[in-house]
C-alpha cells in the first residue's frame, strides 16, 4: 500500500507525492525543511502501521521504554537482543550489524511477529533483558532521551558490543570451579 513519499526537491524544497496529485513546498530555512520532512515521514508511517503488535508488546510495563535511553513508547526493536528500543537508539543498534542486533519495526515488520515471538517479548521484557545487558552500569554512563547521537553510539556499543555492563556469572573467571 502507498499512501504517500516525500522526496528532496533542492535545497529548500521537497515534494509530496499522492497516488492523487504531488505537491511542492519550500521552506523557509533549512531546519523548517528537516522538520517538515520528518513530520510528513512520520505521518505516512504511522498511516502504514501495524498498532496491533506494539499494543501487545507494550502491554508489559517496562516495554513502554526504550531499553537504552528511557524514551516512552519505543517502536523498534532488537529480536535477537530481544528488547524494545525507540528511534534513535535503534539507529545505533543498526550501526552494530545484524551479527549484534537485529532491529525491526513493531508497526511495519508484520511477517517477523509470530504470536510466539510477541509473547517471547512480553515473557522477556526490557526488564529482564536489562538485568543481563544492564547490570552494571554507572549513573555517569548512563544515557537518557535527550543523548546525542555520539553519545548513544558509545554507550550501545559499550553495552552490547564490548558487554562492557553485563551480569557475569558468579564463578566468572574462576576456571578451576567451572572445571569441576
């Protein structure tokens, strides 16, 4: 189904096009024109979206934030990691690679979420998955809602790249009692 697209036009301007007609505007200043595109993005996506499975998944109270930062009603999410994270941070779960995590959408992948799958994300939860990946984080490394992107891409990579925060187990470094 397409409801619409917006594309760059020049500098300033952008078109929208319908499957009715294409529409051309121009803004006033370059940020006006990031604004305006990723409202009208944001709008066509969510006119294509699956609500369904967001609804299901964020059911459990601590998917209603993203696993990294905090932010409300995260959209994405890392089925592998199997975590629910918003926007920004998914950006930098991409960055990883699929070898890391897998990032899908919970409005638009609609072939990914098996019933078994959504009920794996309620069984699991940011809670339970940031118990492992989030043990040990410092307050002074933590991100929030409004980190940059540098600084969501050092801490992502720290945390599940490196494993820099994760809960190791309790004999963790002693071969000897593992040999036993």
């Amino acid at each position: 189904m397409n409801v619409a697209t917006v594309k760059d036009a020049d500098r300033r301007g952008f078109d929208l096009t319908t499957p009715y007609k294409t529409f051309s505007f121009i803004a006033e200043t370059d940020n006006e024109k990031e604004e305006w595109v990723e409202a009208l993005r944001d709008s066509i996506a969510e006119a294509l979206s699956n609500y369904e499975v967001a609804e299901q998944i964020w059911a459990v109270e601590s998917n209603m934030r993203c696993a990294d930062c905090g932010a409300p009603k995260p959209e994405w999410a890392s089925i592998n990691l199997c975590l629910v994270v918003c926007k920004r941070c998914a950006g930098e779960h991409r960055a990883l690679g699929p070898g890391i995590s897998k990032i899908r959408s919970l409005k638009m992948d609609k072939k990914v979420w098996t019933e078994q799958m959504i009920k794996m994300f309620q069984c699991i939860s940011n809670r339970k998955a940031n118990q492992f990946w989030a043990a040990n984080i410092p307050p002074s490394e933590a991100i929030n809602e409004t980190s940059s992107s540098m600084e969501r891409r050092r801490f992502i990579s720290a945390k599940y790249r490196q494993g820099k925060y994760r809960k190791y187990h309790l004999l963790f470094g002693n071969q000897e009692e593992l040999n036993k």
